[in-house]
C-alpha cells in the first residue's frame, strides 16, 4: 500500500489511473466535501418516503419478486439486515483482493453521487475501511449481472455491518468484526434503502473491465515486442510494416502496431544480413509474421471501444431505485450489466486472437522446413535434446483453452428471482473468464519471447536490433542462453513473470523511447 495517496471521491467520475491506484496499489480514498453534500440531500428525500404511508420498492416495501409487500416501520432495519445476509449468498474460490478493492471504490463513487438516498455515515464508514485496507471475501460464483452484482456487493456490505469473513491490511483472514475493531472503525446498522444502495450495482464486472484495459494495453505492446522478435529471428521481412502500406487501410490501431515493430526491427544486423534479393528468394512471410500488425491493431482498437464503454460507466450512478435530482425516487433498469458484458466478452475474442498468432510463431521457429536454418526445435543436440518443443505444447494448450474461454458469456441468461429478473447478463461471468484468458495471454507471449531470444542468441555472430537485443539481455539475467536440455518450467514462469511485471516492454522501450 502506497502511504499517504489518497484518491478524493465526488459526484464527478473517477478516472482509470484512479480505479488503478486504489485497486491495485493500495491508496485510500476520501469523500469530497461535495459528495457529502449530495449524500445528505438525497437522504433526506428518502427519509421523507419512509415516512410515508404510500409504499415506496427498496424503502418500505420487499425486493425483487416480493415487491407487493408493504413493510412495517418497525422491520425495515430487519429488512435492511435480512437483505444483506440472504444476498451474500457467493461460493467458491476467493476474488483476487485488487478486484474487490475496484468493487468497492466503484459503490463508493455511485454513492457519491447523491442518487442512491444512502446515509452520509454509511458512506464515511465504507470510505474507512476501503482506506485501512480491510478487503471483504468475495466468492467467485453468484452474480448473474442482473440487478449487478448483488452477492459480492453484499459480501462488501456485511463487511459494513460487522459480520462475514475479511483480510486485514497484512492480507491474514479474520472476522469483519475483529477487523473493524482493530482499525478503529464502528459496525453500521442499516437504515431504510440502504442495503439496496449498496448491493445494487455494476461494480464488479467494470472494475474487472477497467483493469483488463490496464492489463491488455501493456500486453498488446509486448506482443509487438514478441512479433518483432519473431520475424527478426526467423528472417523475415519489414518491408510490409512500412507507414506508406499500413496508410492504404487506415485502421488506427494497425498503423500503431506496424509503427511499433519498424522502430523495435531499426538497426538490426539480421535483418541487414538478407535484404539483398540475390540471397533471400522468398516473396512473402506467414501471414502469423506478415499480418502481426492487423490483429495486434485490431485488438487495439477493440480495447479503445471497451474504454469507451467503461467511461460511459465510470460516469454512471447505477442504483435502482434512483433519486432523481428533483426529488423524485424512480425504480429503473440502469443495472443491467449488459453494456460491459459486451464489452468483456469482446476483450476475450482478441486476448484468445493475439495469443493463438504468437503461439503459430512460436511453432515456426522449431520446424526445420520452415525456421530457415535453425535447429530443429532450437535444441543443442536434436535427438538428445528436445529443447523447446514442450513449451510449444503448453502455448498450444493455452491457446486451446483461451478460445473456450471467448465463447461469450453475455448470450447465456438464465431467469431468476420468480421470473422476475427474466433475462440477465452475465458480466461477472464475462470478467472472470477475461482474467483467466489475460493470464493465459501473458503466458503464451512469454514462451513467445523466450523462444524468440534463443532463436536470436542462434543467429550469432548476426547481431539483433538494439531494441530485441536488450530484451534478450533482460532475459538473459535470469535465463540462460542456448545449450542442453534444462529444467524448462522455472525459466517459463521467469519468462512469465518479465513480461507480466512489464520488464519485457521496459527493455525495448530503453532503446526504442515509449511504445504507442
């Protein structure tokens, strides 16, 4: 946790940089003078519902399919209560702590904004233990993305009355209770509507959008980075990454990509070594070489479009029912979490698209009729040696599952709550497989490049681009070289763990400046 960053939440939308901040690297966050304020007037409507012999869904009435029924004044702190317990209903494995720390600064910020009629206490309290680092347990199954995600929001609101399962800021399991008593903070007992105001939304599934971006935008860099190494190594051509071919299709993602690989290709020696037509007969390269550009450019411009979307979101009050800025308290259908379904299924089509023609380069490299002078399988005695042919098959079964993983989950609705919540979306599906899916890519780029630098180490006395050669360098502070057959798992996962902690993009980018 970074000490003394704080993240001020208003009415106004959060930024990416801002979700990033409290999710992933721990800061605090504070509610806005302004915030308060709006926090306080919508309360005050909602007070008056309450009040009212009229029946008013969320605050003096039941949920969902027992909406019809009329709530006495003196069970509406019970209901409260009873709606929490009966929704933190999730199951299986536990969430990663940086998704459910993004669910939660996401709820706070749709509270900020005055249209959930919460109280302004409720809401300083949940502020509080966002800051002292208490992270809720939430399950990995229970959201339909119907009305939100209503069980891991609720696991987050048990938190807030002093019940359930949490990690404390060291992440050690313990009691909300004991976790709330520790960091100094008081239980909340529930109030009219506000056990709606804080389950009832689509903060999960566009947190996990917003850090997919994260993740996605680095990692379609680093394919470039691995493309680039790829046709370095296997003697293939840059002309058709030139800026006047890429300008005859004018994709913006693409002319970014093919700009990537001319800068991270400048200056290389192997690439010098067959530009003569007299020495190189070749017309075309595999289009897993020559098209790198136009999937990794499509792919960019899918996540621009699940930006767009997560923008519109992060600019949204989602809460049913909503006060109005007039007054007025309306049931709607803004939690509907199809628009960002859509947009994590999309992002798991390209994850599955990017990975598949990194793992077809890979494949190139140990095939003697096509790596062009290479070793079969890059081994050091084949035969003896198998070298990397079995990291090809982990690459190949990744990529298998990842295309599994991109059938959409946004299309397979199941009804609930008595027919009631009839069609849902199944965003929080759609994001929970987009995570596996990003980690997979990851993966797949990794065997990707450390194929590539042995393929490149290969080539010697022919020297790398600077840019491919410092990614070799990177590796080779924690890989060796070509040679016999090693225990080749620990040097995946180092290779893993480079192009995750985006040391891979570093090395390259020391050479070539930042990468589009």
């Amino acid at each position: 946790m970074r000490d003394n960053e704080v993240v001020n939440v208003g009415p106004e939308p959060l930024s990416f940089d801002d979700v990033i901040r409290v999710a992933r690297h721990g800061a605090a966050v504070q509610l806005t003078d302004d915030a308060i304020a709006a926090i306080a007037a919508a309360r005050q409507r909602v007070d008056e519902l309450a009040e009212s012999p009229t029946p008013a869904y969320g605050v003096s009435t039941g949920f969902g399919a027992l909406a019809t029924r009329h709530i006495d004044p003196s069970l509406r702190a019970q209901l409260q209560r009873s709606l929490v317990r009966s929704h933190a209903a999730g199951s299986g494995p536990e969430v990663e702590t940086e998704v459910v720390r993004a669910l939660m600064l996401l709820r706070l910020h749709t509270l900020a904004t005055g249209h959930t009629g919460i109280r302004p206490t409720t809401a300083k309290t949940f502020a509080a233990v966002l800051s002292a680092g208490i992270t809720p347990v939430v399950h990995e199954y229970g959201s339909l993305g119907c009305s939100g995600d209503l069980a891991p929001l609720a696991h987050v609101a048990l938190t807030l009355m002093g019940e359930g399962v949490v990690r404390d800021k060291s992440g050690n399991l313990t009691g909300a209770a004991e976790a709330l008593k520790q960091a100094g903070i008081e239980p909340v007992e529930l109030a009219a509507k506000e056990g709606l105001a804080l389950i009832n939304g689509t903060d999960g599934m566009l947190g996990m959008l917003i850090l997919a971006i994260d993740d996605l935008t680095k990692l379609l860099r680093t394919a470039d980075i691995s493309a680039a190494m790829s046709v370095e190594g296997l003697l293939g051509t840059d002309r058709v990454f030139a800026p006047e071919l890429q300008a005859l299709r004018p994709q913006p993602g693409q002319a970014l990509a093919a700009a990537n690989m001319v800068r991270i290709l400048n200056d290389s020696g192997i690439m010098a070594s067959h530009r003569d037509p007299h020495s190189c007969t070749r017309v075309q390269d595999a289009y897993s070489l020559r098209c790198a550009p136009q999937v990794a450019g499509a792919a960019r411009d899918t996540v621009a479009h699940a930006a767009n979307v997560a923008t519109w979101e992060l600019a949204s009050a989602v809460d049913n029912p909503a006060v109005l800025d007039d007054g007025r308290v309306e049931s709607n259908g803004n939690f509907h979490g199809a628009p960002v379904a859509y947009a994590l299924d999309f992002l798991a089509i390209v994850a599955a698209d990017v990975a598949s023609m990194s793992e077809r380069r890979t494949d190139r490299f140990l095939d003697v009729a096509r790596n062009h002078g290479l070793p079969a399988f890059l081994a050091d005695d084949p035969g003896v040696d198998s070298g990397h042919m079995i990291a090809q098959y982990t690459q190949a079964a990744i990529v298998s599952e990842m295309k599994r993983l991109a059938v959409p989950a946004s299309v397979d609705s199941i009804p609930s709550s008595a027919m009631q919540e009839d069609h849902v979306s199944m965003g929080w599906s759609a994001a929970r497989k987009l995570r596996r899916s990003i980690d997979g890519l990851t993966r797949v780029l990794a065997v990707e490049v450390l194929t590539a630098a042995r393929a490149l180490d290969l080539r010697a006395p022919l020297t790398p681009a600077p840019a491919t050669g410092a990614v070799v360098r990177a590796l080779r502070e924690t890989i060796a070289g070509p040679g016999p057959d090693r225990f080749l798992a620990p040097e995946i996962e180092s290779a893993v763990a480079l192009v995750a902690e985006g040391a891979v993009l570093a090395a390259a980018e020391s050479v070539t400046g930042p990468l589009a």
